[in-house]
C-alpha cells in the first residue's frame, strides 16, 4: 500500500474544502435519524453519531443548522436513530434528498410515537438528554431507552463516498 505525503493546513474560509476532506479521512457508519414531526415522519440521514456513555447509556448526533429539518430535532423530545446496513443504500440516500422518503407503510410507531424502521443493524429508541450549540450544527445527546440490533454489513461513508465493509 502507498501513502502519499501529509498536506498540513490552519482551517479557514479560502480551505474549508481540504478541511471536510480531512474530516472524511473518519470512517462513519450511516444512519437515519428519525421524530415526529407536525405532519408525519422527519428524516434524517447522519454519519454524526456517537457512543458517549455506558450508565446512563448516552448516544450523540449533530444536525446541521442550515437543514430544514433542523428545528424538528433539536425540539424533538424522542427520536429513534437507526444504524443502516450495506443493502440500505439507496435509503440512505433518499432520504439525505427528501426528509419524507420513507414510505409511511415501512415504518411503525415506538412506544414514544417516533416513526421506526425495522431491519437496520440496530436502532436506539432515545428521549432527549442534552442540546449543545456547535459552530453550524447542534450536538444533541440522548439517553438511550430501548436498544435492538441484528447481524449484518454496515454501510460507510469515507472519503466523500458511501462505502461497504466486509463484516465476515
């Protein structure tokens, strides 16, 4: 394997494209958040997310502040993340263009009334814990409340790009 050599830079205005390049040098999974929003199911495709805590089991994501769908997450009281497997794709996709995509018979209602996916790698059922204003997003942390999960490929992002990893 060949390694090109390092480019080091300060962050500004006239560099923020080798910035976002720098940050996709991360390896995320990829998720889609969802809440209830005044007329149906908000959506959200995100690779912001995070584990934070263990007790009490705390989870993170950053919205932009520039979406649209901006205010339905930070005032959402519960929301359900959903970590996507390799096959979801085109999911992912569609709904990081239509915060509507999902199609209401796919989904069904938690406990707490949020819109759910079934068969992602895991979903985390959580009620708001914390909101931090950050920059041009928003760190929201939530307090996991139900948890479920199934074997499978996750799906990526690197580099600009959705990606697959081999889990076998």
């Amino acid at each position: 394997m060949q390694h090109g050599a390092a480019t080091s830079f300060v962050p500004a205005a006239d560099n923020s494209r080798d910035l976002r390049d720098a940050f996709g040098r991360f390896a995320t999974g990829v998720t889609i958040v969802t809440a209830q929003g005044r007329d149906g199911c908000v959506a959200m495709t995100a690779n912001s997310f995070a584990s934070v805590s263990m007790q009490p089991p705390l989870v993170l994501w950053s919205p932009g502040r520039a979406s649209s769908r901006y205010p339905v997450f930070v005032g959402a009281e519960h929301y359900a993340i959903h970590v996507l497997g390799a096959e979801q794709e085109s999911l992912a996709f569609a709904v990081a263009r239509d915060q509507a995509a999902l199609p209401a018979d796919k989904l069904s209602l938690n406990e707490n009334g949020v819109p759910v996916l079934s068969n992602c790698l895991a979903r985390f059922d959580c009620v708001r814990h914390a909101v931090h204003e950050a920059g041009d997003h928003a760190i929201i942390v939530g307090e996991v409340l139900r948890a479920e999960m199934r074997q499978g490929d996750p799906l990526a992002f690197f580099g600009g790009r959705v990606t697959r990893l081999d889990n076998s």
